[in-house]
C-alpha cells in the first residue's frame, strides 16, 4: 500500500472523526421520553434526572416547543434527543436554555473521551505502520473509533452518525476475525480455521442494507436495527473467543493471551453489560457510552505492550495480571456484598460500583509493587531484611574470580549477617562419605544439635558441604539461607565453568598453533557483534546528537539575512550528508529492525535498500524461519549483506539472485551472480571480498559452506544449516 494512499485515508478518517464528534456535540443531548396525553406531548421520563432536577425541569411537564419551534410529533421513539431551548407549560410557558455545562457528564462521554480516544488511536496506528504494517488489525482499529466517535451522534438520532455507528461495529469484528484467522496461521499453520473467510464480511453487507434502509423507514427499521446490530456484536464475540480458545489449546502461545488481554476484554463490559442485557431484555445495566469507555483500553493496551514484550518476560506479566484480577475480583465481591447488606441500592448503582472498586483495586496493587520496591530500603530497616541478605551477598560473591574466593566471601557473609560463630566449607569425595552427608541434596539444610550441614555443590566425584556451628536460625533465616544455596550451585558451576575455559584457553596458547575450534571463533564472533553493537549505540547518542545540534543552530543562523547565508548554507549542508553517513554507518554496524521486527522484515529492508543502489538486477526469494538459536539472525543477516556488498564492490554483475529456502531439518541459502567470479583456491589465503570471513562464521556455528567460481564465469555459494529450526 502506497504512503500517498495511507496519508489520504488517514486525513480522510481524521476529517469524518472530527465532523462527528463536532456534530454530534454540537446541542447538548437531553434525553426527554415523551407521550401524548389529551393532545399535549408530557415528560414521562428521562435520562439524566440529575441534570433535569438542575434545570427545573419534572415528570409531568408538558413540552410544547423545542429550539423554539412547535413540538408537532414524538419523532423516532418518542424522545427529545438533543435541543439548546426548551419551552415547558406549567401555569405558563417557561423556556429554559439547555447548556453542556449543566451535564458536563454527557460532554465528557461522546466528545472528551471520544476525542482522547481518536488521538490515541491515531497514535497507535502510525506506530503499527511504521513498526509493522498490518492492515487488517490497523482497520479494525480504525473502525473501533469510528464506532466510539458516533456515539454522540446516535443517541441523538443524527442519519451519519446512526449510520457510521452500525456499519463501523459490524466491520469491525469481520476484520479482526479476518486479522486473527490469518495471525493464528502465521503461528502454526496446522490449526484450522473456515477456508471461506470472505462469508464473515456477510453481516456487515447485511447491516449495510439495513442502514440504507433506515434511512427511507426510520419508523419501520429504528428498533429492529440497534437489536440487530447489538446481535451482531454478541455473536461476533462468542466466534472470536471461539477462535482464541482453540488456537491456544492447540499452540499454547503467549501471543494469543495477549490479544485476549489487549484487544478482546476491553470489549466483555460492552457485551455483557450493555448489548446482550439490551438483546436479551430490552434494559442495559450500563449505557453504551460507559460501557465504551473500555474501549479506549485497546491502543494504550497495545502500545504499552510493545516495551514489555522486549525488556521483559511476558508470561511473567500475564501470570501477575492474572493474580491480581484474581484478588481485585475477590475484594469486589466482599465490598459489594457488604454494600448491599447495609444498603438498598438498584442493580445499576451496583454494576458500576463493582467495576470501579475492580478496576481501582487493579490500579492499587499495580501502583503498591512499584512504591514498595522503589522505596523498600527506606520503609523497611535492612535489620531482618532478609532479602537484603541474599541480594547483598549474592552481589559480593558474584565479583569472585575463582570458587576458592567465591566460597570463602560466602563462609564472611554468613558469619556477618546470621550471626554464626563458624562457618566452613569443605570438599569431599563421594566415595569416602559413609554418614549422613551422603544423603544431602543440593541446597538442603541438616540440624545436628547446635550446628547445621547442608549441600553446597556437587559433581559426579565431589561434594561441598558447608558447617555452621553454634548456628540459632530462625524459620525465615533458613529459607533465605536455602534460596541462597540454590544461587550459590550456579555460581560454583559457572565459576568452575570459566575456570576451565581459562585453562584450555592456556593450552591453545601455542606459538604454531592456527586451528582453532569451532566454539572458541563463535565467542569471538559474538563478541566482535556486542562490541559492534555497543559502537553503533556510542555513535547515536554522542556523534549524531551533537550533529543534529549543530544543524538545529545553523538553521536559525540561516534565517538571518546576513553576509555569511552562503558558507553557512554550505555548512549546513555538509553536515546533514555527515549525519546520513553516520546513520548508515549505525545501521550496518546493528541492523535497527533485527530485534523488533525479526529476520524477515530486516532482510527486506536490506534488499531494498541494495536493490536501490545496485547497477544489478536482484532476485531473491526468502522464506520466513522460526529459529532456536537467538543468534542465529543476526549470523543470518550479516552473512547475506556481506554477499551483497561482494555483489557491489567486486562482481560487475547484471544479475544477483538470492534464495533463504526452508527445509525440513534446517534450512538453504543460496548465492548466484554472473559477474567476473574469482579463484576459489586463493581464497584461502587471501582475505578479500571477505568470503573468508563468512567461511568462519558459517563453520563456526555447525553449517557447511560451497563456493564455486572462475575467472569470468560468476560465482555461487551453497550454505546450508541442520537442526537450527525448530
């Protein structure tokens, strides 16, 4: 989809947002239910009792002109929807003058809210244009807010909005229906979904006509549509939840948990609360314009999880959130239960109490981990902190080099924190324990009288047992002692880990040595990609800074008519080529998408940008991997700009083509060209075009690499890689 498109629907949608929501809060909406009584139109009920018993206006009263114009008929429903004047009879005509502010409420929920929303909205989906264009979702988006934006328009029974309102929440639900079947696919291809997915499209078609239709029956079509379309959503919902609930039995993935918490829950209140009590019964327990304030959950929702999904584990999230939906529903259910034994209250007052003591308690416990965390050394004394026992001895342990030192900084920190006269720890084979210390576990505990043993460490000849005499340790003191334990075995193994490493590294320290193994150029290779990475990062927030600073200050000094424009327009100039320069260069050295968007997405992008800049044509064809090994894109991606840049710099070619093919125990790359090619055999020991180096990466991480190539007969690499996906 072209920017040119994507920018004039965009303008257009901001436009027929903005003409709702100025349209449907243009007059403030009154809400008066009518009937004719002996020829005069009386008030028998309405909507806001607050805001007419503000206004002096009763049940009762006799309506005999609205915007000062005679009240002829009821209109559709028999309802006053909206007016600025309203002329009531008592003992003599009284007009009272019908402002917002009287019920700022109603402001609040079909134009503030509604706005906030659309600004949101918006937000979110040139945040999803830009990270990842997924259209169907972004239109299921879009028409959401449509929806949420007519609202004012429809409880005032204004044509556009009435009609945007029916066909936005119908569509809605068919694209995120045809967004989720083809998002589950992209999951796991083996879960199985209706073939016909186009028939979903069927009730919006249906609602379209309806609409039209309304337009030439209002009487006829007016009820029938709000239940028709209230239908809709019901039996919409139940299919998607259908659709999540099999998806996640069959494939058991976070992803389908989080478009549950992201985009479906916010719409349960709707359903429940309003549209099917409405279907059902003909009586909401929440109007539509409360219930919809959920509905401004679904971009923030998104856009807060886009930083979690990266720094954090989102099983963690989603397994707290579930707690604490768990303990707010608990502490709902006794408030309100309370509430209700004490007090007469009606089901509404007690639905709307319910969410906002669930939806604050929520807000409560969120807010209470943050504060107690941040301020947990000044709340809490570090006396009987016995977590600030493990996370400080951990914190000197962890700066040991060697187990000898690990062990005898754990032995001080025992002594100094437990209050023990002794603490010792000693190695001993397996094979001469013939008591009690055989049978410890690692990270178990052992009284004996007024001293403690436990299990430390153990490998298949050893054991570390550590002894503590004249030991008093309460109950708390003992688990933190044991959760410590537990961390100190993968501290002893790590150590001894690098202990050994070092050791073979002394062995390979030969003068004649060249060979080395295939592990030892890996670790050099993700060293050398850290250290890139951490450049590329150094680059950004120094160099380029400093750059656009120095382009910001001469932008204002070549406003000013002055002697000097010329040199400082050529400055200026000179610098934003710098600044590009630089930007590429922070590009090559870490590829931006990589760790956002993935593999796939960076290749594209590093396709486009060669095929822009090449005197070649390139052809290529790359399948979508699921990988084990999280280095394994990168190695991807840096073996394929490699091939590239030998296709620009060295080939001459008139053609490139580049395939990345899916097999069943790994997967292909393969490279042809038909430029001048090379000597294959002096490869070797000649370190141009930097093939040799793309040799050792491949080796260095199990995969098998074929170069073939003559002098003026082009050049093809065959790279092939087993067992790395999943």
């Amino acid at each position: 989809m072209g920017l040119k498109r994507i920018a004039l629907g965009m303008s257009l949608f901001c436009i027929l947002v903005i003409y709702l929501l100025y349209v449907g809060n243009k007059e403030p909406y009154v809400g008066l239910q009518i009937e004719e009584q002996e020829g005069n139109w009386t008030i028998v009920d309405m909507y806001d009792s607050k805001w007419a018993q503000k206004v002096d206006i009763h049940i009762g009263d006799q309506v005999i002109k609205v915007n000062g114009k005679a009240l002829v008929d009821g209109g559709i429903g028999n309802i006053i929807r909206s007016a600025s004047t309203l002329t009531i009879m008592r003992e003599q005509a009284i007009e009272i003058k019908v402002r917002h502010l009287d019920a700022l409420n109603q402001l609040l929920f079909t134009g503030i809210f509604p706005f906030i929303y659309f600004i949101i909205t918006v937000i979110c989906c040139m945040y999803l244009l830009k990270k990842r264009p997924m259209y169907l979702f972004i239109l299921f988006l879009l028409t959401v807010c449509l929806a949420y934006c007519s609202v004012g328009n429809s409880i005032r029974y204004q044509l556009v909005g009435k009609f945007i309102i029916e066909n936005s929440i119908a569509l809605c639900f068919a694209f995120f229906i045809h967004f989720l079947r083809n998002y589950i696919k992209e999951l796991d291809s083996q879960v199985l979904f209706p073939k016909h997915i186009l028939l979903i499209y069927s009730l919006p078609i249906v609602m379209l006509g309806l609409s039209i239709g309304e337009i030439f029956y209002p009487h006829t079509l007016y009820s029938f549509n709000g239940t028709f379309v209230l239908s809709v959503v019901c039996v919409n919902m139940l299919f998607v939840l259908f659709m999540l609930g099999k998806a996640y039995v069959k494939i058991r993935k976070s992803q389908i948990v989080v478009l549950f918490v992201c985009v479906v829950a916010p719409f349960i209140p709707f359903v429940l609360l309003f549209a099917l009590p409405q279907t059902l019964v003909g009586e909401y327990i929440m109007s539509s314009e409360i219930a919809a304030l959920f509905f401004g959950l679904i971009p923030f929702l998104i856009l807060f999880i886009q930083v979690p999904e990266r720094l954090f584990h989102l099983d963690y999230h989603i397994s707290k959130l579930r707690y604490y939906l768990l303990y707010a529903t608990l502490m709902t259910v006794w408030f309100i239960g309370a509430l209700c034994v004490v007090a007469t209250i009606s089901i509404r007052e007690i639905v709307g109490l319910a969410v906002f003591i669930f939806i604050s308690f929520i807000i409560f416990l969120y807010v209470k981990e943050r504060f107690d965390f941040a301020h947990r050394k000044v709340m809490f004394s570090p006396k009987g902190d016995y977590l600030h026992f493990v996370y400080s001895t951990i914190e000197q342990i962890g700066k040991m080099m060697t187990v000898d030192e690990l062990l005898h900084t754990f032995s001080q920190q025992l002594e100094k924190h437990l209050k023990i006269d002794k603490v010792q720890v000693e190695r001993v084979n397996i094979a001469q324990l013939n008591d009690e210390r055989a049978l410890l576990k690692v990270g178990e505990l052992k009284k004996q009288q007024a001293n403690y043993i436990g299990c430390l460490y153990q490998s298949a000849e050893q054991k570390y047992i550590l002894r503590m005499e004249n030991a008093n340790l309460r109950r708390e003191e003992l688990i933190s002692l044991e959760l410590l334990m537990r961390y100190i075995y993968s501290f002893i193994e790590n150590t001894q880990l690098v202990e050994d490493l070092v050791a073979d590294l002394q062995k390979l320290k030969q003068p004649k040595e060249e060979v080395y193994p295939a592990w030892l150029d890996k670790v050099v290779w993700l060293q050398l990609e850290q250290e890139k990475s951490e450049l590329a990062q150094e680059l950004h927030d120094t160099v380029l800074q400093e750059q656009i600073h120095v382009i910001r200050l001469l932008e204002g000094a070549w406003r000013d008519e002055t002697e000097g424009n010329v040199i400082v327009q050529s400055i200026h100039e000179q610098l934003i080529d710098i600044n590009k320069q630089l930007r590429l260069y922070c590009e090559k050295l870490k590829p931006p998408l990589l760790d956002t968007l993935g593999l796939q997405a960076s290749l594209n992008k590093l396709l486009r940008e060669t095929a822009k800049k090449a005197d070649f044509t390139l052809i290529h064809d790359i399948d979508k991997l699921q990988l084990n090994d999280p280095q394994m894109p990168l190695l991807i991606y840096r073996i394929l700009q490699e091939m590239l840049n030998n296709a620009l710099r060295h080939a001459q070619a008139t053609y490139v083509k580049i395939d990345v093919k899916k097999q069943s125990t790994g997967f292909d790359i393969t490279y042809m060209d038909n430029g001048v090619g090379c000597d294959v055999t002096a490869l070797a020991s000649s370190p141009t075009m930097g093939l040799k180096g793309m040799q050792e990466r491949v080796q260095a991480c199990n995969g098998t690499i074929e170069i073939d190539s003559y002098p003026e007969e082009g050049m093809q690499i065959y790279i092939s890689f087993r067992g790395e996906e999943e």
